[in-house]
C-alpha cells in the first residue's frame, strides 16, 4: 500500500478533517488529526448541516457511521418556512416533508455539528486527535514535513492534508491563489432556550427552518440542539462593514436600532431575536475561492474542505464538498490506481477542482437570487417547483 510506514497528519479537526481520519484508519493508515480547540468538550459554533445523499451521507456511510447518524439526527429540521419582512408565511413544506426519507436525493437531514463531531471521534482510535494543537508553520523535510504548533511542539509527518478552514494556514504551501469577496456580509447570532426567550419566533420557526427574504435583505435561521437558534440577518454590504460600521457587536440595543434603521419595513416580530440573543453577535463576511483555480500538484500535501474551495452557503455545499473531499482522498490514497501518493494527490485534485467549481457557482448564484430585489418572490416560485415527493 502506499501509505506503507507512513505518517499521515490531518491539520484540523472538523467534518472533513475528522471524516478523512475515520476512512483512512478504516484501511489501516497511520493518521494523526492536530486540532487547535482545547478539547473535546469545547463548544462547536455554527449553524446544524444539512448533509446530502450524494456526498456528506455517502462519506458518512462508507465510513460505518450511518446508523449512528440515524440514532441522532434532528427529525424535523429541514422542515422550511419562506416568509415576508413581517412574518407572513408564503411558503411551508412542514405538513407534506416527511421526517424520514433517507435514500431520497432531495432528502437533507440536519445534525448538530457538535454532535457530528462526537459521532465521528467516538469512531477513531483513542489517541487520533492531539488537542490544543494551534498549528503555525512548516518546514519541508527530505522526505516530510516538520510541523511547529503554538505550544512549542514539534511533530514529523510524511503527508500533510490541510483541513484547517476558510483561513487556512497550510493553503498558501500549495498556492498563492486567495478567495474573492462575494458583496454579502451575515451578522450571526445564538439564542439559547429559545422557547422561553424568543416565543413567538420559536413558534414560528416549528423546529424547522426560516428564510425571510425583502429587497436586497434576509434573515435566515434553524432550529440547533438543545432548544437553541441560530440566525443570520444578511446583506450586501462592503467587504470592511464589520470594522468600518461603528458598530459594538456586544451591544443588543445598538444592534436593534442598526436592524431598525437599515431592515427598513420589517416587523416588529423580528425584535425578539435581537433583544434575546447571545452576546456578541458574529459579523462574517462571505469569500468564495475563485472557480477556475489551478495549482501544480505536490508529492506530499494537500487539503481538503474550505482551505481548498470555500464558498458561500447558500447552496448548502460546504461541509458536503468537505466530506466528499475526505472520501474521495481517501480512496485515492488507499486503491491500486494510483502507483504513488503524488499522482494520487494529483488525481483527487483535479477531481475535486472540478465539481467544487460546479458548487461554487450555483452557491454565487443562489446568493445574488436570495439578495436580489425580487428575492421573496423568486425564492417562493423556486421551493414551490421542487416540492420533495411524499
């Protein structure tokens, strides 16, 4: 086999990283993961992932872990409400989608990512992730690479496979090329006990999901585990709104009076998140990697996941892109179609630049639709022609 004797190092420990680990091990690979959280009990941000049959279910189930995925998805979850700036409904799918349709290819069940994250660490080998690994460089070996953490630490690896993100570190050893901004910016936020502390949008929301949608604005939300809610008011801005807004991100009045003023029409409904939410809210400017990248394959490294092809989320593609990445980097590393690691690197690189492009665009394109000014209408028309079969 060619990974033989040799040591694997997994930069980063989320879907991706973690998912790769589990199908490496399934073949016998030495793999070790360096994750920069404390532990294993740190909070994982983020809203719940919709995984798709074609890609994150298909890496859940060659990895063994679907009935564990069954056991603990969130039934309901994918349920979605469209809705007008002061709530009405236009659009429901929760009293025709079932809550189980696993097999279907418009069925996208949600999962809590942290308990994602449990699934597939409960799945490894004791010892796999070495926690509180903060990696900060590399130097190229004779024969690896010499990885340098925060803490001081110093590891040997014969492959490295960076799974580290958006803001990768490990992405510019393999190219220089940089994500573009795409003109939208989504100010995030958490309400917890969400029953109590936002009741009439909990009962809106029915566990499911919301987009609510008015000229060149939205507001998108999911139901979480443990009764909490994750939201997204977003819109077009410049790249530099977040530091440039004079805004106090830990000030719910602030923020309030900021929704007030620009979300111009919308209801008074909407105040409850703001009001409730978790302090501080997160402003996250939205960067896709330019589609038509290219970089010249290396023997020993390569990545997978955002550091390789972030995108908007408005396609839903992102951890199923990393997922995918894990599994068909895998198979390439472990199968007999490939003589070396370099050209199996070479081959699941050209690959995945391909169908990460195909995602990329549709994720560009779905975001102009949902911030455009006819967004609510479109958005309607579009849902109500996909309806899932009962």
């Amino acid at each position: 086999m060619k990974l033989q004797g040799k040591k694997i190092a997994v930069i980063g420990g989320g879907p991706g990283g973690l998912t790769l680990a589990r199908l490496l091990q399934i073949k016998g690979a030495d793999v070790t993961v360096y994750e920069r959280d404390l532990d294993k009990n740190a909070r994982v941000q983020g809203s719940p992932l919709d995984l798709h049959d074609e890609s994150g279910l298909a890496a859940i189930t060659k990895a063994g872990l679907l009935n564990d995925f069954k056991d603990n998805f969130m039934v309901g979850a994918d349920r979605m409400k469209i809705v007008d700036p002061v709530t009405a409904v236009l659009y429901s799918d929760h009293d025709t989608k079932p809550g189980e349709n696993f097999g279907h290819e418009h069925f996208r069940p949600e999962i809590d990512r942290g308990v994602l994250r449990k699934i597939l660490l409960d799945s490894l080998q004791p010892g796999t992730v070495v926690w509180n690994s903060h990696f900060i460089s590399m130097d190229k070996q004779t024969d690896g690479w010499q990885l340098h953490f925060k803490d001081g630490t110093i590891a040997f690896a014969d492959i490295v496979i960076g799974a580290d993100g958006a803001n990768s570190k490990i992405r510019p050893y393999i190219t220089g090329i940089k994500p573009f901004y795409s003109g939208i910016t989504m100010l995030e936020g958490n309400v917890y006990d969400a029953k109590n502390a936002v009741p009439n949008i909990a009962a809106l929301l029915n566990g499911g999901k919301i987009m609510a949608f008015g000229i060149e604005k939205d507001i998108l939300m999911g139901q979480k585990a443990n009764g909490e809610i994750g939201f997204y008011a977003s819109f077009r801005a410049d790249e530099h709104w977040a530091e440039n807004c004079g805004l106090n991100f830990s000030d719910r009045k602030q923020l309030l009076e900021w929704f007030k003023t620009v979300y111009t029409g919308w209801g008074s409904a909407w105040y409850e998140l703001f009001e409730n939410a978790a302090i501080p809210f997160i402003p996250r400017p939205i960067y896709c990697m330019p589609p038509d990248q290219e970089w010249a394959a290396l023997p020993d490294l390569t990545m997978i996941g955002d550091a390789a092809h972030v995108m908007p989320p408005f396609a839903g593609e992102g951890v199923n892109m990393a997922m995918l990445d894990a599994l068909e980097l895998s198979e390439c590393l472990t199968s007999d179609q490939y003589a070396t690691v370099h050209e199996a690197i070479a081959g699941y690189e050209i690959n995945m630049r391909k169908r990460a492009a195909i995602a990329a665009k549709e994720s560009l394109e779905n975001g102009e639709r949902m911030h455009s000014v006819n967004a609510l209408t479109e958005m309607v028309q579009f849902f109500s022609s996909h309806k899932m079969p009962e």
